[in-house]
C-alpha cells in the first residue's frame, strides 16, 4: 500500500461526493421508474424519507468516511515505520 497524502485524501473524498451523487440519481430515478410501470401513488419525499433510505444513507456515509480515514491513518503508520 501506498503512503497517502492530504492531497489523496481530498481526491478520495471527491470521489466519494461523486459517488454520493451516483447513488442518489440512481435512487431516484429507479423510484420513478418503479411508481410508474406499478402505477404507485407516492411522492417523492415519502421515498426519500423511508427506513430503507435513510437506513442505507446513515450507513453508507459514515463508513465510507472511516474507510478513508482509516487508510490515511494505516498509511501514515507505515509511513512512520519506514523512517
């Protein structure tokens, strides 16, 4: 592995914020795409507002956001060690 810099971790962090953006696109349009062909009455906030959505956001970002800390932190460790 690696060493990271601060520059990698923005860099991850940006495509973190892309892949958020992804995701969520996704989410929506696959729930337009669902309402429509079941002919579901549902608003979009409702969808948005759902245990399952927030469930998957509420674990989703904050891992994401460990991973990433946690690989800067193993990579200044060795970073250490090697010095």
């Amino acid at each position: 592995m690696g060493e990271w810099s601060l520059m990698d971790v923005k860099a991850e962090f940006k495509k973190l914020i892309g892949r958020i953006l992804l995701i969520l696109c996704a989410q929506i349009i696959g729930f337009i795409l669902v309402s429509y062909f079941t002919r579901m009455t549902m608003s979009l906030w409702s969808f948005i507002s759902g245990y399952t959505i927030i469930t998957f956001w509420l674990t989703y970002l904050p891992l994401s956001i460990v991973i990433i800390i946690i690989k800067y932190h193993i990579s200044k460790k060795g970073q250490a060690e090697d010095e």
